[in-house]
C-alpha cells in the first residue's frame, strides 16, 4: 500500500474551479508530479496537453543545479481522478494569540497525496523534467520549495473538455516577458547587467535622453518599454534594447561566463567586462563620425538625426538600424581576424557620415524632389545589404564578397553603386589583391 503524503494547502475557488495552493519539495514534486504522457489510457490528454520537454529542459536543469539565486514559479497540476482527498484544519486559538489568528484558517487544511489520485502537470512541464532530473543528480535539491495549485480532473468527456478549456486559457492568456522587461530585470544575463549599469554609470549614456528606456510613462504609473526604434521627434540616441544589442555584439573576446544567460557571471568579470566594453563604446562614438561631442554640442539632438528640410544631412549612428549593422560588422572582422580594433576604428573614421551617403544609404529613400530629404527603409534586405557593404569598405576578404556587396545594393536600391569593385579592392590584403 503506497505511503501517504499530508501538504498543507489552502482551498481557494475562482470562477467555477474550486482549487488548492500548496507548497510541495523539489523531492515530492518528483516523486508525485507526472508528465501528462505517463498517465496511462489518457491519450486525449497526452495529445492536449503535452508540448514536449526538450533543450528547454536543459537550461533550467542547469539554473537548478548552479544558482545560487534559483526560483521558479509555481506549477499548475490537475488531479487525476477528481476532487483530491482535502482536511480542512483549524488552527489552536488561546487568549494570546487569537486576534493574530482570527480568519487565518479559512480555507486551510491537508491535502492527502496517498497514490488513489495521480498528478499531471498541466502548466510548468518544463519545470516539472528539470526539478527531476536536478533531483536526481543532487538529491540535496529535494529539500527546496516550489509553489503547487492543484486542480480536479474527472476522466468524462465533460471533465476533459473542461481541463482542455482550462489549459487552453492559461496559455492563451499568460503573459510572458518582452526582450526589453529581461533587460530592465534579469539578474543573470550578463549583457542584460551590463546594460543596466551603463545606463546608470556611463558618463554619457547616461545622461538624461541620451538612451530611451520607456516609450510612454502614464500618470497612473503604467510603463512601456521603448522599442527598438526612435520616434522621428525623439532625441535619443538609441534604445535600451538597441544597446543591450550594441554591447552584446562588442563583447568578443569577454570572459564566457558573460555569455551564458541563467548563471550570474562574477563580479570580477562583470566588472572587467564593464571597463573594456565602456572603451569600445568610447571609441566607437569618437570613430563614427563623432557622435558623441556632435550630440552634446546640439541644443536639439534630433536635429542631429535629420536636421529640418536636410534629412539626408543627418548623422547616420543616430539611427539604431546603422548602429546594429555598424556593430555587427565590426564584430564579424574582429573575429575574423581581417583588421584590429585601432585599425578597423581609423577606417570607420574615414566614412562619409551623412545619411544619404553610402554606404549608409542603403537604408535612405531620397524623396524625387531632392536628395537632401527623405525617409529611412525599415526592410530587412535594405540592412543586410548595409552590413555587407560596410565589409566591403571596412575589411574585405575578397573581390567576390565586394561584388556580392554591389549586387545586393542594385537588388534593392535598383541602381548601380557608386564605388566601383576596382575601388574597394583597394582595402583588400595585399596577399589577395594581387
């Protein structure tokens, strides 16, 4: 005969459920928690309800075993065979304590895990494979807490239908975290750290406007994230989900554990990283077209960005679209080993940093009236055909990768460029120019 299990638990009811809060061990989890597919003659909601436990797994296996700040959210697990065995309890009252008390055992009792019910996950499957097989690996992990809501499940067609209606709802209806909320909140992505703090320590990122972190600030305290665009009115020079790019792709080189987004990297390497990411960036600014004292010596930052009746005068790395494509470039010659990092900055420095300028106009449509006005191209082609062409003037490997730049321009521009492949070759090694 199976051995019982008593968890405490709250009964609770919403809507037309009636359902119990409890919190259970990694190790009862475990034990007592089973993955819709074991549950034999149940193929109805095998098929319903599970969606697979892969890779996922793996990254939250590893978050358990290596985290010291591990937590994961409650699990969702119905009761297969109805209505689970629940004691409610009252709690010993005496003349000391009753006021505290009084009301606090509404609803509190037992509930009886005595292996007459089995349990699904029914939201959390993820979770569920992970906190098994950490389990397994540290039986140490089974002493932890996780929160548990238990939900009935009657084997009919009507207890079916009312399962999959209630799957269907919390996944229908969850809300999941934007890339810009992991930013603002992760505290263990390494690139998501680093942004925050150059947001906060920089000594010219920030600066009040120079980066936007919301896009709408309500009067009720409701927040937006911003985008990854910049209004035509706005005078930021980039996004915080632009800069958290910005800097992911200017890491090369860092320590790997900055890389890895569920194990907090050290305060040693954050902080290492921090002072070699804010030189990059520093010479960055100074080498495109000198962003930095061009911004701070405008009255109106926009007007950098597209000054008013001259839009095409406007400064190309005022528009995160160039600083993603710029950024990604220079990543990819780094590593490549085509330039160093002085070398490559003293060529970005000889661009011609007007918007309607190649290579940067790319992604500028001239109006027909002039050229000095016009619009940016927000296609995905138009920015892959930026960033190979920034190859091609930075560091080309090849007169092939040159001409294949010059192709995509014509393909989305629909006319010739206007450097030749014979003056980009100049900027090939002298081992592949010949």
């Amino acid at each position: 005969m199976p051995s019982k299990t008593f968890v405490p638990a709250f009964e609770a009811k919403v809507g037309n459920w009636t359902y119990y809060s409890c919190i259970m061990s990694y190790a009862a989890v475990a034990r007592e928690i089973n993955f819709a597919h074991d549950l034999g003659g149940n193929q109805d909601l095998a098929t319903m309800i599970q969606r697979g436990v892969g890779a996922r797994t793996a990254e939250i296996t590893n978050y358990l075993l290596t985290n010291e700040n591990r937590f994961l959210g409650s699990i969702i697990v119905a009761a297969w065979g109805g209505a689970p065995e629940y004691i409610p309890l009252e709690l010993e009252k005496n003349s000391e304590n009753i006021e505290v008390l009084a009301g606090m055992d509404r609803n509190f009792g037992v509930l009886t895990f005595d292996g007459t019910h089995q349990f699904f996950a029914l939201d959390g499957q993820h979770r569920l494979k992970a906190i098994k097989d950490a389990v397994k690996r540290d039986p140490e992990l089974g002493r932890e807490d996780i929160g548990v809501i238990v939900v009935p499940h009657f084997d009919n067609e009507a207890g079916r239908r009312r399962t999959r209606r209630l799957f269907t709802n919390i996944n229908r209806n969850a809300v999941k975290t934007t890339a810009q909320e992991n930013i603002a909140l992760d505290e263990d992505d390494g690139f998501a750290i680093l942004t925050r703090r150059f947001l906060d320590e920089h000594d010219f990122l920030s600066q009040a406007g120079v980066v936007q972190v919301f896009s709408k600030v309500g009067t009720d305290g409701d927040v937006k994230l911003a985008t990854r665009q910049v209004g035509v009115t706005g005078t930021a020079w980039t996004t915080i989900g632009v800069l958290y790019d910005l800097l992911t792709d200017l890491g090369f080189g860092l320590h790997d554990s900055i890389n890895k987004t569920s194990q907090r990297a050290t305060d040693e390497v954050l902080d290492e990283s921090y002072d070699i990411l804010a030189r990059r960036i520093d010479e960055l600014l100074v080498a495109c077209g000198d962003l930095r004292s061009r911004y701070e010596a405008q009255a109106a930052p926009k007007d950098l960005r597209a000054p008013k009746g001259r839009d095409g005068d406007g400064h190309p790395f005022m528009r995160p679209v160039v600083q993603v494509q710029i950024v990604r470039a220079v990543r990819h010659i780094i590593e490549q080993g085509l330039l160093g990092f002085p070398e490559l900055l003293e060529r970005l420095s000889e661009l011609n940093w007007r918007m309607s300028s190649a290579p940067f106009s790319t992604v500028w449509q001239e109006t027909p009236e002039s050229t000095r006005k016009g619009r940016m191209i927000s296609a995905k082609e138009n920015s892959q055909a930026l960033y190979e062409l920034l190859l091609a003037h930075l560091a080309p490997n090849s007169r092939a990768q040159i001409e294949r730049a010059l192709k995509s321009f014509r393909v989305v521009k629909n006319k010739r460029y206007q450097f030749s492949v014979q003056e980009l070759a100049t900027r090939l090694p002298v081992e592949v120019s010949r």
